[in-house]
C-alpha cells in the first residue's frame, strides 16, 4: 500500500508494522545496568528521555580516564596532563564529526543542554538583544528553553513571543510566520519535545528565521540520541547536547555554535582557561573554545562522551531509528487499546516518547504501581508545565523508549498499566 | 497483602475519591498554600483557628491519591484539636510514614490514621503523605505558602545509602 492510500483510509504510517534487522540482544547486552531485577522483577527501563543508559565501552573508557590519566588539562607540562588533554579535545574532535560542524572550536564542553542554553543567552543575549527587541519559542518548550529567555526578557525590557501548537502537539507554523518581524532577534526551539514526541521540522523553522536574518538556537536534548544530526545541512546557529541523554555520562554536553557567532558573543563565566592575559585593569580573553570553558571541565564525562559518540557510530543509526520507530508503534497500539488511556502528543512525525493519561488517575500513582512491577516510566510535569497546561492536565505519565528496549518490555508495561486500572480505575 | 495493595488500600482509595472537607472555608482566619514543585501537587488548607483551638478546617486543590487522601484524613483527624495535639500527631504520622515509629508497638494517637503504614515502603511518596499536614502546620504558624522544597530531604536516615 502507497502511503497516499494509507492516508485514503485513514490510516496514519504508524499502523504497519515497521520491517527491522536490529539485533536488540546484541545491543542490550553492552548495557550492564539493564541486567538486574527491581523488586524481584526484571527493570524495564523506559524513562530515556530523562537519562538513557550507558553502555560497557563507555564506563571503561571513564574508569581508564580515572585509573591512568586523571589530571587537569590545557596547563600541565607533564605526562598526565598532557594524555588527559588530549583525550579531552579529541571527544571534542568526536563530537565536531559526529554533528559535522565545520571545526572543532565550534563545539564548546558544558554541563548538559541547561548550562548550554545558559551561556548563549548570556554569551548572545545578554549582547545582543535589547529594549523592544523579540525571542520567539515554542509553546512545547522544556523549562530550561523558556525560563532563560524570560530572565533576559526581564533585564532587558525585550518580549518573549511564543509559537503555539494544535492539540496533536505539532507546532503551528503559520502562526510563527506571523510572528516573526525585524525585532525578532534570535528563536529558540527544540528538535524534538521531550513531553510529546513531536519531531519539529527544523529546516522549515530555520530557513524561515534566515529570511528575516534571524539566529536560531536548537535544544537537541531529545534529537541528538534519536536522529542523526548534520549542523551544517540544517544550517542552525546553536544546537545544543545533554551527553546523560545520548548514553554518555551526567555533566558532559555540547554547545554547538556557527564560528561567527561565537567570536562575537560576550564570554559565559569568568575564571580559569577562558583568558589570554590578566592585570587588574583589565583581561582580554582566550580564543574558541576556551573562551567559553573557564574551569576545570567534567573531563571524564566528556571523554565519555566522545566514546558514546564512538559507541553510536559503531551502529547502524538509521536501523535503530526504524527499530525505535516500530516499538513506538507497537507500544502506542497496545496502550491505546485500554479504553481509559489518553494519549498526549499524537504528531505525524514523533521519536519514541510515549505521553499518556489515564481517567481518574494521577500520573504520580501510575509510577508508583509501574515501578513495582520493575517498570521505570517518569511521571510529573517532564518540566514542561505550558504543555501541561495546553492539554488541561496536571501531569502525565511517559514511557521512553530506547534503542535496546525490546517488545517484551513493552508488554510487560501495557500489562502493568492495566494493573493500575486494576487497582485505581 | 502486597506492598502495593498496603499503600493503596480501601480506605485510601475512598477518601482519594470523596474527600472529606473538601472546599474553601468562608470562616478561616489562617490560609496556607502548600506545593510540591517536583510533581505539580498543590493544596490550600484553611483554619478557623480560635482560642488555641482548630474550629474548623477544610482543604482544596489536586494531586495524587496518596496526597489527596492523606489531606482528607488530616482535616478530620485534627479538626477539634489544639496546636499542640495537632502537632504532636503531625509528628507521629511523620515518623510513621518515614518508617522510624512502630505504630503498633509505640503508644500513640494515630488511629484511622495508620493506613497510611505502608507509604514507608515508597520512600518518594513520603512527601506526597506530608504535603498537606505541612500545609496545616504553615498555616498554624500564620505562613502562607509551604513548599516541599522547604521540607528538607524527608526520608528516613537509615535510607541514606553510602
């Protein structure tokens, strides 16, 4: 069947069943956390999208970091620090190649994507948007790409504008058209959303911004570990990384950044490794990327990173997607068979983030029960409280699925769900 | 009897469906607002506290049915009750839910109120059991707003891993 006939029957792609060769046992097994049992219980692990797990290679790499490297970079003469550094910039070489940025220097270390989204707003923001001026976001963003932009808007006297969505979670784009103008001076969305699934499509976003000359920044929280990432052929400004949620250690990410923009941008934090020379008159500051890393950095987690990267690269990235494609299909049939089950973020184009509500029931408790039967699913507000709001909810529940999650874990999920309608309905 | 069927038992389940004192309180003199940012529950206990003593007392707002519930049982158990009592029993319950009083053991005055025992087994829906009777306390105390933020880390020491 064409998809223009499936669409003729009211049949959305999602329906038929996805054909993958993706050897999940295979996979599975390079993720030692996932082999233990939860109250007797096999873990299901289906909350990816907050943290996903980290494979063997790279827990080796960071213990090999601690074991045989460990000192600071970019300042010692010696051994250690000079193994240690070049292990640090050469994660960064990894993630310059596996987002094809054009240099290295275009990808600074920080913390996660909040620290990320952070310095831009100081580094760019704080420069370049003033009284009158505009940032567009999306009505679907995460806390940490709306409360930044509203700290500036406030120091500055410059409006937030905000993008809204339908009620399938797909970001309405005439709406956008609308409101950009020539105050606009940056947007800010994600790729994809971490409370719906929704895949926003970002080459339409951008190229709309460039238009009018508008920067855009992408928080790829959720995009980096599900799709692959081509900065260059989307031809974004910022696209920022949460290494925890692409298989790497907490307090390693990346933001992504166009050189020209970075060379013109204030720096975030002052100290150590981000200057050229100090007097107490005045400092002038290091070159990319340095300029933007002042401290000592989280180098094991980012050397972790750079393995990931190898990790990732080591797979067949567009089986995966498909294999991650076909469990969200599997998992949406059987949840949606339960007769109280809501769906929440139903987009044409979704990574494998399954939202849902169930009638008469807090999200909190379905957690509760799920967990007790070996099932992590997050449940809560996923920091992103305007959706929330969109969809009259005061939570929800979400199953977050992963390349190494299979469809017996989803069964054993479905099954656990309808044990809370047992237990609450 | 499960873990789970402990913690969600019958009579949690009833007052997580019909709250009892459930609505604003027109004759309240103390007002207090108490939320859990981490999960978006909220509620506001209203007092009509006179003469040291809490004349009347109703609740509203939304959350889990652990939180609902235990907001329900707290307004009837310390309706009646001087600031004292109420926080003596504020006390027990906490400690019960934390796992660090024996309520069959321990003399105390819990009650009804020992079906909630079995939260102890769920050391993050502590705070879920608590919110409201922080709520009262606050409200007690003429605060207007609580937050479980403020409530420090409400588990047990002995559930501090090393």
């Amino acid at each position: 069947m064409t998809m223009a006939e499936m669409l003729a029957l009211g049949m959305s792609k999602n329906e038929q069943p996805i054909e993958t060769s993706w050897d999940v046992e295979r996979v599975r097994a390079d993720f030692p956390v996932l082999r233990q049992t939860v109250n007797g219980k096999p873990l299901v692990y289906l909350d990816n999208a907050a943290s996903s797990q980290v494979p063997q290679v790279v827990i080796d790499r960071g213990s090999r970091y601690l074991q045989e490297e460990h000192s600071n970079i970019h300042r010692g003469v010696h051994y250690l620090s000079q193994r240690a550094t070049s292990a640090y910039d050469g994660a960064r070489e990894k993630v310059r190649r596996f987002i094809n940025a054009r240099e290295s220097k275009e990808c600074i270390f920080v913390r996660g994507c909040t620290e990320g989204i952070n310095l831009v707003m100081h580094g760019y923001g704080r420069k370049f948007v003033g009284e009158g001026d505009e940032i567009i976001i999306s009505e679907m963003e995460h806390h940490s790409n709306i409360v930044p932009w509203q700290m500036l808007c406030e120091e500055k006297g410059a409006r937030l504008r905000v993008i809204p969505m339908d009620d399938a979670g797909e970001l309405l784009l005439d709406e956008y058209d609308a409101l950009l103008n020539e105050r606009t001076k940056l947007v800010a969305v994600m790729h994809i959303s971490n409370s719906l699934g929704t895949i926003n499509p970002l080459k339409e976003i951008i190229s709309r911004a460039h238009k009018m000359g508008v920067p855009v920044l992408i928080d790829g929280a959720q995009g980096a570990p599900h799709l692959k990432v081509d900065v260059q052929d989307l031809d974004c400004d910022f696209y920022i990384m949460s290494g925890h949620k692409m298989f790497a250690p907490t307090g390693s990410g990346v933001v992504y950044g166009k050189a020209e923009w970075l060379e013109r941008m204030n720096p975030f934090m002052g100290g150590g490794d981000m200057i050229r020379t100090v007097t107490f008159e005045k400092t002038t500051y290091a070159g990319l990327p340095n300029k933007f890393e002042a401290g000592t950095p989280a180098i094991a987690a980012q050397i972790g990173l750079g393995a990931a990267i190898d990790y990732l690269e080591g797979l067949d990235r567009e089986e995966a997607h498909r294999y991650e494609q076909e469990l969200l299909r599997y998992a949406t049939e059987k949840l949606s068979a339960i007769e109280s089950v809501r769906l929440i973020g139903t987009a044409r184009e979704k990574a494998s983030v399954l939202a849902f509500v169930i009638e008469g029931v807090h999200p909190h408790d379905v957690g509760t029960i799920l967990d007790y039967e070996g099932v992590a699913i997050r449940a809560g507000h996923h920091c992103a409280q305007p959706v929330m709001q969109h969809f009259k909810v005061p939570a929800t529940s979400r199953a977050s699925f992963a390349f190494y999650n299979t469809k017996e874990e989803v069964d054993i999920f479905v099954r656990a769900v309808e044990q809370v309608v047992e237990v609450l309905g | 009897m499960s873990a789970l069927t402990e913690l969600y038992n019958e009579q949690i389940k009833e007052h997580e469906k019909k709250p009892r004192n459930f609505g604003k309180l027109e004759t309240a003199n103390r007002v207090a607002e108490g939320r859990n940012p981490v999960c978006g529950d909220h509620f506001t206990v209203y007092l009509q506290y006179e003469d040291d003593v809490i004349k009347d007392i109703r609740f509203e707002g939304e959350g889990c049915a652990i939180s609902k519930a235990s907001a329900s049982m707290m307004t009837r158990s310390v309706k009646g009750k001087n600031k004292a009592d109420a926080e003596q029993l504020f006390s027990e319950f906490h400690q019960m839910v934390l796992g660090e009083l024996d309520e069959e053991t321990t003399p105390n005055q819990l009650g009804y109120l020992k079906v909630f025992a079995g939260v102890r087994n769920f050391p993050v829906r502590v705070k879920c059991a608590s919110l409201s009777w922080h709520t009262m306390h606050a409200a007690l105390e003429g605060e207007e707003t609580t937050s479980t933020e403020d409530f420090g880390p409400d588990i047990a020491s002995s559930q501090i891993s090393a």
